[in-house]
C-alpha cells in the first residue's frame, strides 16, 4: 500500500516547471505515502520559488544545486565535462552503458548519489535526463523503479542539427532503462501504445495531465488582462519557435476590432524582439503583452481571466502528433 512505503520522485528541472511531479506527490502525500521530491537546481531565484511551493505540501523538497555560477560552478563544470566527453563516445559508437547514461544525464554520479543518500521504497523519474541516475540509485537502495513518460523523448525534437543524435541517445537510454522498471505511466494513449511497441514493454498506464477544480484560484483573476477587449492567452514554460507564435501573431490583424494577447513564459530578448517585430509588421503593435511564469497551483486561475486559450504546438515531431497539449486541460477546468 502507498501509505506503507517511502517515494523519492526525480527530476532534472525545477519542480515549478514541472507541475506533473507536483501533482504525483500530491497525490501520494495524500495516501499517507512519505514522499521526497529530488530536484537539480540550476537557477536561484527558481529555487525560491520551488521552496515557496513546497513550503505548505505534504512532501519535502531536496535540492541539487548544479548552478553555473555561484558555489556550485565546479560542480557544473565537472559535469559539463563528464558529458561533452560522452556524447563524443557515444558518436564515436560507445553506445551502451555509463557513456549513454552520462552522455544523456550531465549530473548522473550527483544525482544518484543524492536519490541514494535516503532510503526508499519507490524512486520514479520524471524526464529521461533523471532516469539513468533513478536507475541506478534504485539499484543501490533496493527500490523499485519506476518512469514517468510525459514525452516521447526520442521523438520529441524538429529537425535541424543534432536532431538524430537525440533520437539515438534517447532512444538508447530508453531501451536500456524502460524494461528494467517495474511500472511505466504515460501522459496520454499515443505515447503509451508507441513505447510498448518500440520497446517491448508492457503498456504504461495513462495518467492524463489533468487538474483538480481546487486549482481553480480566484485570487488570479485580472492580473494581467488589459481593459475590456477580447483576450487571447498561450503559455509555457518558454516562449520560442515551432509553438505556432508566429501564426497567431500576424492572425491577429484579421481580427475585427481591438484585441489584446498575452503570452506567459521565459524568451530571450531576440525572440522577444522577433514576435514584436511581427507584430509590428502586421498592425498588431501594442496588443502583445509578454509575462514571467507563475507557479503551477495559479495556472488556472491566470487562464481563467481570459477570453480563449491557445494551444497552437505544430506537428514537428512524432511526440506532438502523439499527445494533446497540458494546455487544454488548463483551459477546459479555466
């Protein structure tokens, strides 16, 4: 029973980008499970809000700190290394192994170490870069192992350079490590149907990225809606190409009367400039208004405050054309 056993979830992003973990440990909280959420930390100013976020749950939250500056540099730059020199081995037809697993994991040896430090009855990765290191700290722990698909990660890059170099290693760190897990979810039936197939695997349950009517936070409302005017919404965790940007950017002239759009999500300052400029170009100027990101538990809320919400992914890869986007759900319970 889950109220009997001791999870540890892993993933190599913040937890406030990665709101599927915080809901599984929500979850299993909610059951009696003791659950340890281990999280890589790259940004100190996201740290905080990770421990904002945690600060009232029913979990802990344990933080790597693999930052680029700050003390954690050396540890960043080993690991750096320790990829760069494993990828160049895995091109190199070194394929299996340690050289996969690092080549795909920058901070394998750390995270590992860190998944182990406690024990555990359950250790469940949530992206394929915390697999290989979940992997191996099960191993060491005793524990069951067990993955998360959100993506299809061999399928989840366009075209362009470096592209089938993804594909191989994802695809062989998956065939290395998802049949020696003893359960598999998956965020929707297309992914789950084409890892038992390319895997051999037994189907992974479906567990759709789905949110209670409890998210649904009136204190969100008005934050960021402009006036009166019909309001178009998108967001993400980053703002960039292949999103279908562009497409609703110079849509936007053929509206009829005002309308204002508002994208929420980090982008450089050249893609910034890049929408801006479409905009411009197409008489929309003025009507785009750009936002950090929030936390997860205030997703819905920000939505709701809108008039249409947009889910705009193009199909540039297999994993787009195998799963709906989060974004609809939030929309639908908005």
């Amino acid at each position: 029973m889950a109220e009997e056993r001791r999870f540890c979830l892993v993933t190599s992003a913040h937890v406030t980008n990665n709101p599927r973990i915080v809901k599984e440990a929500d979850a299993l909280a909610a059951v009696g499970a003791d659950v340890r959420v281990v999280s890589l930390s790259t940004s100190a100013a996201t740290a905080a809000r990770d421990r904002e976020l945690a600060a009232h749950r029913r979990w802990r939250l344990i933080h790597l700190d693999v930052a680029r500056s700050g003390p954690s540099h050396r540890r960043w730059l080993a690991g750096a290394v320790r990829q760069s020199l494993s990828r160049a081995g895995f091109s190199a037809g070194f394929q299996v192994g340690a050289a996969a697993d690092m080549a795909a994991s920058r901070h394998l040896y750390e995270l590992a170490d860190c998944i182990a430090s406690e024990p555990s009855d359950v250790v469940i990765a949530h992206n394929l870069p915390a697999l290989p290191a979940a992997g191996r700290a099960a191993r060491r722990l005793g524990a069951r192992l067990g993955f998360d698909a959100e993506d299809l990660h061999a399928e989840e890059v366009s075209e362009g350079p470096g592209a089938e170099r993804h594909r191989r290693l994802a695809s062989a760190v998956e065939r290395f490590w998802l049949p020696r897990c003893d359960y598999l979810t998956a965020s929707s039936d297309g992914i789950a149907r084409e890892i038992e197939r390319r895997y051999g695997v037994v189907r992974p349950h479906v567990v759709l990225n789905t949110f209670p009517q409890a998210m649904r936070s009136e204190s969100a409302h008005q934050r960021d809606r402009v006036g009166p005017s019909p309001s178009l919404y998108w967001y993400s965790q980053t703002l960039g190409p292949d999103r279908g940007l562009e497409d609703t950017v110079r849509a936007m002239a053929g509206l009829p009367g005002a309308v204002q759009l508002h994208l929420r999500g980090r982008a450089d300052n050249g893609y910034r400039a890049h929408l801006t400029g479409i905009a411009r170009a197409h008489g929309a100027e003025g009507k785009l208004h750009f936002h950090e990101p929030e936390p997860p538990d205030d997703m819905v809320g920000l939505a709701a405050q809108h008039d249409i919400g947009l889910a705009t992914e193009q199909p540039v890869c297999v994993n787009k054309l195998l799963c709906a986007s989060n974004k609809l759900f939030t929309y639908l319970l908005a």
